[in-house]
C-alpha cells in the first residue's frame, strides 16, 4: 500500500493507504479478514455503510456469529461501500480500525491515540513516525491478495 497522508484529531490519528490496485468487494473481504484474524478474541466492532459517507449500520454480532468467515454473513451477501472493522492488532499492540472503500483504491486506519498507555511503544513512535504501520497495512493487503488466488484456485480446481 502506498502512505497517502495522516492527520491528527480530537485524540485519533488518521492514516490514509492506497492499495496497490483499484479493488472490489471481495478483496474488502479478504483484507478484513486478514485484520480480523490479526484482532481474534480482541474484536470490538464490524459496521458497513451502504456508501462513502452513508451510515454505518453495525453487523459485529452476526460476524462473530459466523466466526469470522465474512462470506457466510448475510449482511455482506451483497456488497456495500464501506466495510469498517475495529479492535486491538495482536500484532501492533494497540486499538485500530480499518475502512475499505469499495471500488476505489483508498484503505483509511484510524488509531485512537488517546486510548493506547503512555508506556506503549506504538505511542511514542507514531508521535515520530508517521510509517510505522505501512509494513502492517503492507502485509494486510499481500494476505488478501493471497486468499484471492487460494479462494480462485480452488474453485477452479472444484469445477466451481
């Protein structure tokens, strides 16, 4: 993903990414699945936006519900815009959430700065380098393009 800007607000920080490609809804699956797997038991919330700038309407329940696997819920049966997915990164050690944005190429981080303890590391670099999630939001969209190719593959080889 290629670092776009950041911007600091009321105590949250926001990121924005461009993914390599222009993408779709089933790659926002895929990546949201990759975060989500990131998250595990510390997931705290999963909303999707009919359109960029429309309300968000919460679907967490039913996502823990079918145990992550996005393509079983039913409320992702169609696409949607915006698919936003909150909670601590097991591999950052801290609260993020991460918007996809269908049909485009934009992936937006938030980081609730005020909510991660003085004593994390993660506070004290973010405060220095605006980078430091890239390699996070790198291998995010590499795994989602992986799963793309497996799921592919497989069907393929299923006769699907």
């Amino acid at each position: 993903m290629v670092f776009k800007g950041i911007n600091e607000d009321g105590g949250w920080i926001t990121v924005e990414y461009a993914a390599t490609w222009s993408y779709g809804f089933d790659f926002m699956l895929d990546a949201a699945r990759v975060i989500l797997f990131d998250f595990g038991a510390d997931l705290q919330r999963v909303t999707i936006a009919e359109i960029a700038g429309g309300s968000f309407t919460d679907i967490t329940e039913e996502v823990m519900d079918c145990k992550s696997k996005l393509r079983k819920c039913e409320s992702l049966g169609e696409e949607c815009g915006v698919l936003a997915v909150a909670g601590v990164s097991g591999i950052m050690e801290c609260p993020i959430q991460v918007k996809f944005y269908n049909q485009t190429n934009t992936v937006v981080l938030d980081i609730p700065v005020g909510q991660i303890p003085d004593n994390n590391p993660i506070k004290n670099e973010l405060s220095e380098n605006a980078h430091i999630f890239d390699n996070y939001m790198n291998s995010v969209e590499i795994k989602a393009y992986c799963a793309d190719t497996e799921r592919r593959t497989l069907e393929r080889i299923n006769g699907n």
